[in-house]
C-alpha cells in the first residue's frame, strides 16, 4: 500500500459561525480561529478543514456560496484568511477548504443573470425545465422538504434546488460551467490551500430526463437519489477535474457522498483512476434511522455497526482509502448518540474516540468531540436555526399535524443544531465563545463541559486525544495494518485486531453501560506485549490477562504484540 501524508494526517474540522468569534457580534470569525491555532497545534491534529467561509447570504450558513472567491463579511476579510493559512502552514499544520459545487446560491452572479430570460449567456448554467400539468417537472422532493422544483415566474420555467429554493443545482452538463469551476479551485489552490472537502460531490451528474422517483405511500413527493446520486458522469468529471486542476498541486480530496456504497466508493478512491483520495460516506450514520422519514429514530444495534463498518475496512483496504468520522456539522453529538453522555460521558467519549482512531483510514475530528461536547434540548422551535430543522418541523406539525413533542424528540436526537451551539471555550458567560450575543444559543452545561477545564486536566477527553493523535505518529500499524473483525455477533463488545508486518494490535470496545466479559476466541493468535491505551488507567492491565478480562462500562483497551 503506497504511503500518503493524508493517511497518516488527522483532521480537524472547523465550522467558523460556532468556533470562537474575535470581534463580539455574536456570529464565530476567521480571526477567532487564527487566535486558537497553538489549541489545534497542542491538541496534534495535522490538517485543518474549514466549512465554507465564502461569500453567502446564509440560508444554509454558508452551504450557499454567492461568491466562490470572497470571504463571507461575517467572518473577515480574506487577509484574515491569509493570516490564517500562514498561522497554519508556520505550525507545519495544513488547511483544506470546503467546495461547495453541486449548487450555488441564488444571489450569485450566475444565477442572477440566468433567471433573467431562457436565452440568458448563463441560463444553462443551471437546470431549469418547463412544467409538467401545472405542475413541477417531476416529482423529486428537496432534501430540505417540499418539492426540489421551484418555479420563476419571469421565464415560465422551474429550476431544480436538490437542498433549500436558495441553493440552485448547477448544470453540470455544461462545459464552460466546469470550466469556471475548475479556474475557481486553482485559484484557491494558487492561494497555497493543501486540498478540498467536496460537498455532495457525488449528486453532481443527473440522468438525463430526469426521471420520476417512486413516491412512498402517505408521501407527496419521491426521492430522486437513483437519479442523481452516482449519476451516469460522475467518474468522468472527478477525473477531469483533476486533469484540469488537481494534478498540478500536492493536495488532499475527501468527497462527501450522502448514499455511496462500497463498490462504488472502491472506484472514486483507487488511486490508478484519479479521482478522489476518500470519501465521506453514511451508513454507519444510518443504522440509528427508523423508515419513517427524516430523523425516524431506532436504537443502534452493535452488530449493525460491525457489519457495516467491517464492509468498508475489508472493502477498502488495499483498494482505496476511508475516512472515519463519527461527528460533523450535519449530524449529533457522538457521546450522546452511541455513548451516554450522562453517567458516562468522559469514558464513552474516549472509548469512541478510540474505537474510531484505531481503524484504518484518516480520522475526523469535529470541533467540541475532543472535549466531549454533547446535544442540546432548546424548549422552543424558535430557538433552532437550522433550515433542514425548521422546514423539517413546519412540514411534519403545520403540513401534516403531527404531534410537536415527538417532532421535537426527533430533533433532540438528530437536529443538526446538536453539533452547532458555539464551541465551549471555558465557564464565563456563553462558554468564552463571544462577548456579545451568540447567533446560537450555547449549550447550558459549558460550565462543566469547555476546553479550558479539559486543557488543565489530565485526566480529560482532550489529553485522551491527544494521546491518539500521538500513539498514530509512533504506530505505523495504526495507519496502514489491515482490520479484522472477532466476535461479530456479541451484542456489547466490538473487537478488532489491526495486522501490520509482524505486528498487531487488538482492540477490544465495551459499548455498554454494563461490565462485560471478554474473551479471545481460541482461533485468535495474539500475545500482548504491551498495552497501549485504554480509558480506566492504561498501562495498568496485567499483561497476561489480556485474553480474557471484565470490562467496565465503556471501558476500551488496546494492547500491542504478536
Ligand atoms: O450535506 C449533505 C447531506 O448529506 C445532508 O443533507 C445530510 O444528509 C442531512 O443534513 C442530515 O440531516 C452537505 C452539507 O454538509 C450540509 O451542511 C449542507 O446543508 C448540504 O450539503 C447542502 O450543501
């Protein structure tokens, strides 16, 4: 397996609204972040990942780019970017960028200037298509709720939004449209950027015609994905983009892909098709998703997660590369989604923390995991921000008079807001996050939870992740040992071995609030040398009890040998 510096980088992502805001309006900003740079240097992580800072009028904070090569005002200007980047690079830490170009938003040039007539130079820039009976052209539904039609009354014509009316998909069919995307990345990437995030890169082609999707019973609209999703020119634009920019520069890519399988994922990251360093995919996100809808809740089966997670370590390996992430802005809290962020906060955030780390592939960190930052329950709706949130709440209580308590018990589940409440920098008012009034509220308990008391004490997740992030630059075996699963059906225990030349590693996860019983299974060949880390006092366990012991609710051990 070629070495890369990606797979031995651990990320950390920022997203800049909740970060840390310099100035005391309320809303997290680029020199926020350049003021908390020796943070992400003592933490160890290597590349920083910043959610979109560009230009936006914000419908979906920022996931709605007006201009690709501004700075977004509420958060400075770009000499506070370049100031940024340089902090970075003069800490030898890299910085990728979000790309944000499946859509755009309305109040960009482009679309200002297709809507204005069907014979527009830019009209095809997006996908517009007359009406089909009074109505929209097929029947996709938004991935914010409605219909993913919206219709211009100027030209008589309805153009496709896949998220909210704002976030217009462009038209990737059209040559000149890739072109200036294409000119827009080398211009970032000659601004000394070390790779990009591709946001739902993998919803850029469409099947041409556009056809219906099969809408579910009680359902007024259909969801497109087969449609779009993986669509028919995917490949040849991933590869082109590289030929047309990539390629001249050292960077990294991670393309996040909302549906993507495994065989498919094998084509996107095999590094002889040139397409993309790794994907974010989503079905160990899923295994906690009832069939109901959106934020439709189901406890997560242990053995979901193996089946999962060992398809994608065996499915990749050798072929392609993962990601791993258990957080991001998009999606709750990890302690409080597969840990339990009440009786067992610190040891079930280290033991996921772990959990994650030791797989093979570049971890994610998502600001707030490393210091065990949880959901958060807001009485009203008018306390959230988020549009999927909103439109998602309007949609089930005013369209479909469902019961708003259960809606809200979704949302305290799934919300995306969970991961959006300003970033807990110590106990003072709002958490240090700002001096003014946060555009968000921030979560209550920051008087116990923030980095300040995490940074002081040993004992916290913090130093706990820091020590990951070390164990990975001193273990090879942790980069690139390939993963195999033991104990596949026990219901509390998930348990990996890691095998690297002569070496392996066995990792053993209580994912339970009960102590548990661990045994190798005989066919196991494993003798421990040392115990590398663990959340109850590592370096404590007797060396030869290593194959079979009592675990402690959440309690994780990692031993090294043979
Ligand atoms: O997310 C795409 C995506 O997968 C989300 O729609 C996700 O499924 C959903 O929010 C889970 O509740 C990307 C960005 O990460 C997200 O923030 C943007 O809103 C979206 O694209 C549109 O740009």
């Amino acid at each position: 397996m070629d070495k890369n510096w990606w797979k031995e980088s651990v990320v950390y992502q920022i997203y800049p609204r909740s970060f840390y805001d310099s100035d005391g309006d309320g809303i997290g900003d680029i020199k926020g972040i350049t003021e908390k740079v020796d943070y992400l240097k003592d933490l160890g992580v290597d590349v920083v990942w910043l959610s979109p800072v560009y230009e936006s009028p914000n419908d979906d904070n920022g996931y709605d780019i007006s201009d690709y090569k501004a700075i977004m005002k509420d958060f400075g200007t770009m000499e506070d970017w370049e100031e940024l980047r340089d902090e970075l690079h003069n800490r030898d830490m890299k910085l990728i960028m979000d790309l944000v170009v499946n859509h755009s938003s309305d109040e960009h040039y482009w679309f200002q200037e297709a809507k204005k007539s069907k014979n527009n130079p830019y009209r095809d820039y997006y996908i517009w298509h007359p009406g089909r009976n009074g109505r929209e052209p097929n029947n996709w539904k938004s991935s914010f709720s409605g219909s993913a039609w919206e219709y211009d009354e100027n030209t008589n014509e309805y153009y496709l939004h896949l998220f909210s009316k704002k976030q217009p998909d462009l038209n990737w069919e059209n040559p000149e449209l890739r072109r200036e995307i294409y000119d827009m990345m080398k211009w970032w990437l000659d601004r000394g950027i070390d790779g990009f995030r591709m946001d739902v890169i993998n919803f850029i082609s469409k099947v041409p015609g556009l056809p219906d999707g099969k809408v579910k019973e009680g359902e007024k609209y259909a969801s497109g994905s087969k449609y779009f999703r993986d669509g028919p020119r995917i490949h040849e634009f991933l590869q082109e983009m590289n030929e047309e920019a990539l390629d001249l520069y050292n960077v990294m890519t991670v393309g996040e892909m909302p549906g993507v399988g495994v065989e498919e994922a094998q084509k996107y990251t095999d590094p002889s098709r040139n397409e993309l360093n790794m994907v974010f995919q989503f079905e160990h996100m899923d295994l906690d998703s009832g069939p109901n809808g959106k934020w439709d809740l189901k406890p997560l089966e242990l053995t979901d997660l193996k089946e999962s997670i060992t398809k994608w370590q065996v499915g990749l390996n050798g072929v392609g590369w993962n990601s791993l992430y258990l957080n991001n802005h998009d999606q709750p809290r990890i302690v409080s989604r597969f840990g339990n962020d009440k009786e067992y906060r610190l040891e079930s955030a280290k033991m996921l923390g772990t959990f994650l780390h030791m797989l093979q592939g570049t971890p994610y960190i998502y600001q707030g995991e490393e210091i065990g930052m949880t959901n958060v329950q807001f009485d009203s709706i008018e306390d959230y921000e988020d549009i999927e949130t909103l439109n998602m709440y309007k949609e089930k209580v005013e369209e479909n008079g469902e019961d708003p308590a259960s809606v809200m018990e979704s949302i305290y589940a799934k919300g995306r807001d969970n991961a959006r409440t300003p970033f807990q920098w110590n106990h003072t008012k709002h958490g240090g996050f700002t001096t003014g009034e946060p555009w968000i509220k921030v979560n209550p308990n920051y008087l116990n939870i923030n980095a300040e008391q995490a940074v002081e004490d040993e004992q916290s997740i913090f130093h706990y992740y820091r020590e990951l992030i070390r164990l990975r630059k001193k273990h090879p075996i942790i980069v690139y040992g390939d993963y195999q699963l033991i104990l596949p059906d026990h219901e509390k225990i998930y348990a990996y071995m890691r095998n690297y030349e002569e070496q392996k590693l066995l990792v053993v996860c209580n994912f339970s609030d009960d102590e548990v019983e661990f045994k190798l299974p005989q066919e196991i060949s494993f003798t421990a040398e040392e115990s590398m880390i663990g959340n109850y006092g590592y370096g404590e366990f007797p060396s030869d009890s290593y194959a079979a012991f009592t675990l402690k609710p959440y309690e994780v051990r990692v031993y090294k040998g043979k």
